[in-house]
C-alpha cells in the first residue's frame, strides 16, 4: 500500500469533531477505498480546553502553523468569509498542499482567485461539504452532469429555513415564535441572520451555479431575501393554490445572462422539492437533453457533513484532484447578471387593506397600470371595519412590473402593511 | 493540453449514437473538462447499412477488431450478459485497454472477476450508465456516501415497469392493455421480459447492492418479482390505503446476511419513492449515520444514458481510475442472503373468492394458524354469489409465514384466484 495521507485538521466544531470521529471508526474500511492510510497529524481550534468528546492528539496553537507541519491536506473548517479561513487556504496552496473546505461564504467570495492559485500548483480544493451537507450535489455537477451542460439549478439549501418554513405549516405559528423554538432545539444560531435572511443560500447558491454554468462565483449581483414576512397565513393561502412556500436558490441561464436569485417561493404541491420537509436539503439540477435530476439528503449535522468532508480526502488520497470547478480556473468566464426585475413569472400577492369601498378598485387599478393581471383572488370577509386579506394570482409578469405596482399600492392610506409578493417556480 | 484520449465504440444503438452525437457537438467543452480532447477513433455496430445520424468514421467490421486499434478506451454497449460483450470486455482489459460499459447484465454475472482484470493491470472498468441511467448513483455510491457505509438500498430503477404502473393508476386500465400501448409507444420492448418479470431490475440492484456492500455482485440467490400479476384493483386498494404500488429493487444488511429482493412493494404516499412516476428512475440510499439520500432522474433513453456513459470517459481522461466497486475487486466479499422468507414486513393481502358463508373464517383460520395477524381489512359486497375481493393489511411478517399461510389459502375451493401479497416498504 502507499504511505499514509497526512492530514491537518483546523476548527473542531461540530464537523471538525465528525470528520475526526468518523476517520478514527472507519480507519481500515477508508484506507482500503483510499488506497492507503489517512493519517491525521495535527489539529487546531480556539479553545482547546473544551470538552470534544475525542483525544486531542497533534494540537498546534495556530491554523497557519498546520501548514508548518507535513501535512498533505489542510482541512478548513474555521468559517468565515476573510481572515483566519481565508489566510490558512491561501498559506496552505502556497506552501504545496491539498485543500478541504466546509466554507462556502470564503469560496462564495474568493473562489475563482482561489482555484487559479490551486490549479497553478496541481493542487486540489475541494468543497463537497460547503453545499447541501452530504448530498453529493458538488461532485454531481463536477463531474458527472457534464455532457449537455446544467442550464438550471434551484436547491432548498439552507435546513435552517426549511424546518421553521415546515413548522409554521404543521403548527399555524407566525415566524418569530417557530424561530425562538428553532434556536432552543439548536436548529437555528443565536444570530439566524446569515440563515433566514437567505445570506447563506446565497453563499451556496453561487458555487453551484459556478460548478453548473463554469462561471466565477458570484453573490454582489444575486437578489436575496430571507423569510420573516412569509406569514402563517401566506402559508395556508399557497395550500389553499395547491402550493407549498420553500426558500430557494435559483440559478438559471437565460439569453440575457444569469438569473440567480434566492427568495420565497411558491412551488407545486406533489413536486419533489415542494416534499422536502423540515431540515432536509434538495437540489434540482436541469441537465438539458438529459433532463432534470433530484437530490435529497441531510444538508447539515456533524455525520452529513463529516462524510462530504472525508469523501472529498479519499478523492485526494486517490489522486482524483481535477479543476476546482470542473473547468479551469483560468477559464471560468465573469458573470454577467440578468437585468435586475427583469426575471418572469406568476405571482402571489397578499395585500392587508382596511375593509372600505373603493379599495379593490385601486389595487386592480395600479396592477392595471404595470400591466400586471390577475389569474385568481381571493378575498375573504371579516367585521365591517376591520383589516382584511385580499389575496391573488397573477398571469406571468416581470418582478420589475410588481415591484412597481406594489410601490404605488403600498403607498395608499387604506393598505395598512407593506404588500407581500412571493414567484411562482414551475417545477 | 495532453495528448487525446483515443475511444472505441462497440454497439450504435440509442445509446452508442447518443455517446457519438453528444461527443461531437460538446467537443471543446468537454476537452476542457478532461483535460484533453476525446477522439473516436474506431466504432462498429451490427448492421453498417442501418441510417444512424451521423457519420460512420473509422468503422471496423468486429468488436473484436477495437482493440486492435490504438483506441485508449473501449465502450462496449452491445449489451448481453456473455457472448461478444464478455468477450470484447475481456480482450480489452487484457490488452490493457480501458473499457466503460452500460450492460448491467455482463456485470451482475461476470463483475468481481472482470474488474480483478481491470484493477490488476491498473484500468477502469466503468459503469455509471448501467445503473439508473443518467443518475450519478454509481458514482455516489462508489465515492461519495462511503464514510458510515450503506446499510441499505432501494430503487426504482426499471423505467418500463414504473411507466405501466404509473399508467395503470392514470386510467384504471389491466396490466396487458397498458403494456401494449407501451410497446406501441416505444417504452418497452416487443419481448418485454426483461424489464416486466423484473430480471433487468435485479441486474441493476446487484451493482448497487456490490457498490454499497463490498459485496461481489450476485444474482442468483435474488428473489425477483415482476408486475405482471398486478391488478388495476390493488392499485386502488393501495391508494385507499395511502400507498403506491412501485416495482423495487431493495438491498438490505441485516445481522443474517444480504437482503435483496425485487418485488412490487407498497410505498407510503408522499415519500419520495412513492412521487416516482413515469419512465423515471430513483435510488434511496440509507447511509447510516449520514442519513438517506434519494436520487431521481431519467434512467433511460440516448440523451440521460450517453450523459452517464461521456462522464465516464472524462473520468478516464482525467485519471480517475480507481477499485472499479470502490474497494479493491480482491477485497469483495462473498454476499451471504438472508435465509430464504426471513424477510419481515408488513403485507396487503388480496383474495379473489365466492360469497358463500364461512369463507372469512377460513382464510382467517389459515393465517393465525401461521401467526400471520391482520392490521386492517377491506370487503366490497357485490351481487350475492357473485365472486368477491377481500383485502388485509397483516401486522409486520415473515415473507415465509405469508407464502405458507396463502398456499393453503390458494388450495381452498372458495378461492377462485392465486392470492396476491404484496409487502409495505416503510420509507
């Protein structure tokens, strides 16, 4: 057999912890799939008095001083987008060794410059744990969707987001009490900013798009939004459609450019993303002439997540290195964004008005004017007096014409919140 | 850029054109994928007279006659588990050629020992397009899901099977009406053996169960099932019941051995098995601490089945070559099945019988005697003296205790129809 594969392993939280765990249980059974031993030489992480549940063997005090080890791999499970992450990836394909990430905000902004600096060395840095956890949706596009080109890919990437959204279905709850309950559970982080503001499906959503359209990785141009206006009652209102509201990541190729979006939306009941339940992640992948595929599986936790991370050592042991993206760094092309409000589909629409006359009539009046009509209402009655919900479907129109003609409804006296608007996803 | 990669092509079928016409018009894009241009170099077929769609370059007059040439990489898809496949198959690896093939029959019989000739000379031995078609199974399984192993597997992996189901609930109509409109359609074959009596099936299960096991692939202790016995009426039964009928392919450890098994099963309504229609194909794939991973795509056709076949070949160009099962072919061990019947589950019992008194105690003698207990039951009241169905759900069995309690059943003169069982597969 060959001489072991040294590996550094910096950051032990949860995943740190699992790839540790599962490389110590699964010694012999990987080194027979890797062709020789794993070895792990050295780790790190902030406080090395913290109870982990496993020896601390080979502690260094610092991630740069793994690269002074002989290590053949570093594995960054840090996080962040800059500093320490960011310097320990940069130090260590300077210094001649393979790179492993969990890290997908660092690659989501330094990706490209990244992968040259690998590729320039015959280096790997692979990422199959930075999306969707253990699906292996990263080395799916790499490696194996190849022939026809991706022409779309819409994920429900964040687990986060997804229980609280399935939750607020099966309990009727509103946003914040499910979100307070997520955090007890530890399904959501004291700051669920990065989570439920779509932040970190954004990160994921612009390396699949690099993997699907061999384009650099890119967030500054992306439309994010998060899911703390979707309502309980938005909810029932989409089963009510025959639709269930997921947050997804939407990355589409269109003759004007790339569409990549993340945002609420309504997806049709009985689809296989519409299925995807509680902290579960899935990926559709358009693969053109070959057709679409669907992948499910756990996008985070420390097993999921460990296997991704080992998956992508064994390839490296194996000497599966290939380009980063699937193509050549050098060859990865800019994005150039779609116009922005220029994406096109139906949509749902929740206005709260007060319950006077003439209130219809204004709203139908400015969607008129945008040229925005209406496939469905829905208008359900309370107290004379009282705010109610008026709800509608509209025909296929641009995010730019709603956008407009909600900016004017919003404006008026008898509109008492600001109008929801959610895209309806095709399948 | 490196010097090409030289391809031979065995068979011009659907799928051999797919692999010719894709290659062709992916040209650039895919040499940079490989790192090298992909060249075909020779190619022969059956019947060089036959109109294909393309050009027929460099035609040979044998399969025999590719590894003649300086091809680098043979593609065998003549298909057929011996003969001229086995034969081109063991020539190439033994002229230390590559080989990457979709004939799933060739492996199930003859994969341990030809991917010890491929991995003794340092070859690949490829096969993604046998499984699943263009899903990305054999790939997940060999190098993604390996951390915490795979503890169990099951598919939907026949297109044709799934597409006659899936019509059988659409329109109400008999398994042989639906089959013919399919073979009018072009969905299954005018000899539709293969895929209807389940053996193209159980071909497919013994690679994955090899994959997910380290196992050898083995087929002859499967027990194999078709759908031909399947009646519009158990689809509506299940239905009332929550369930879908769905032809699987399931590979199971347990602490007695291998469970494999192909058989019609009755799957939960909304799990994602169960969402599964038409030609589709899709693999559940319970990775132990990881979780279950579910795959679905289109696992037929030119365009799904080339996709598999040219990933394949980029691998090669790459130098992906890796243990053909994921570990070394002379570490597969022998599978050992589970005792014959041992199998436990739930069943959906249906019986075809007169109405005359005294039958219900009779049949529900028969089964407590083998202690086979009932969940649930049906009976639909006819015409007095008409024959009637009397339908149950048992509590969790053996398939053993079943097969002897409906063999005694089946010899009553108030039963007029062979009993039908049918196990419920739990998500």
């Amino acid at each position: 057999m060959n001489k072991p594969l040294k590996i550094a392993i910096a950051g032990l939280g949860t995943v740190g912890g699992g790839v540790i765990k599962a490389m110590q249980a699964g010694d012999n059974a990987l080194a027979d799939r890797a062709g020789r031993r794993l070895e792990i030489v050295a780790m790190c992480a902030r406080d090395k008095n913290k109870k982990r549940g496993f020896d601390l063997k080979n502690w260094v005090g610092d991630p740069r001083a793994l690269v002074g080890t002989d290590a053949d791999v570093i594995v960054e499970l840090i996080g962040g987008e800059d500093g320490p992450a960011l310097a320990l990836v940069q130090e260590a394909l300077t210094a001649g060794r393979h790179v492993v990430t969990a890290n997908k905000a660092l690659l989501a902004r330094h990706g490209a410059k990244l992968a040259i600096l690998a590729e320039e060395k015959n280096l790997a840095l692979k990422f199959e744990a930075a999306v969707a956890g253990g699906i292996p949706i990263v080395k799916a596009l790499r490696e194996s969707l190849i022939t026809y080109g991706v022409v779309a890919v819409r994920g429900i990437l964040n687990g986060t987001c997804n229980y609280i959204l399935t939750q607020m279905e099966a309990t009727g709850r509103p946003f914040g009490d499910v979100l307070q309950d997520a955090q007890k559970l530890g399904y959501a982080e004291a700051d669920p900013t990065l989570d439920v503001g779509g932040g970190d499906t954004a990160h994921k959503l612009a390396l699949l798009a690099g993997l699907a359209f061999g384009t650099a990785p890119e967030i500054d141009s992306m439309a994010v939004q998060g899911i703390a206006h979707i309502t309980p009652e938005d909810i029932a209102f989409a089963r009510e459609f025959g639709y269930r509201i997921k947050l997804l990541g939407i990355a589409k190729k269109t003759p004007y450019g790339i569409d990549q979006r993340v945002q609420p939306a309504m997806v049709s009941a009985g689809t296989p993303l519409a299925d995807v339940n509680g902290a579960f992640n899935a990926v559709m992948a358009d693969a053109d002439a070959a057709g679409s595929f669907f992948f499910e599986g756990r996008g985070a936790g420390d097993a999921p997540t460990a296997s991704a991370v080992i998956a992508d050592i064994v390839d490296i042991a194996r000497g599966n290195i290939g380009p980063v993206f699937g193509i050549p760094a050098r060859s990865l092309i800019s994005l150039t964004p779609t116009p922005s409000g220029s994406a096109s589909s139906a949509f749902y629409l929740r206005f709260q008005v007060l319950d006077v006359p003439g209130v219809l009539a204004e709203i139908a009046g400015h969607l008129a004017e945008w040229r925005v009509s209406i496939e469905s209402m829905i208008q359900r009655g309370r107290a004379p007096g009282e705010a109610v919900s008026i709800v509608m479907i509209t025909h296929e129109t641009t995010h730019a014409s709603v956008g407009n003609a909600l900016k004017t409804i919003a404006a008026s006296d008898k509109v008492i919140a600001p109008p929801c608007m959610i895209p309806m996803e095709a399948r």
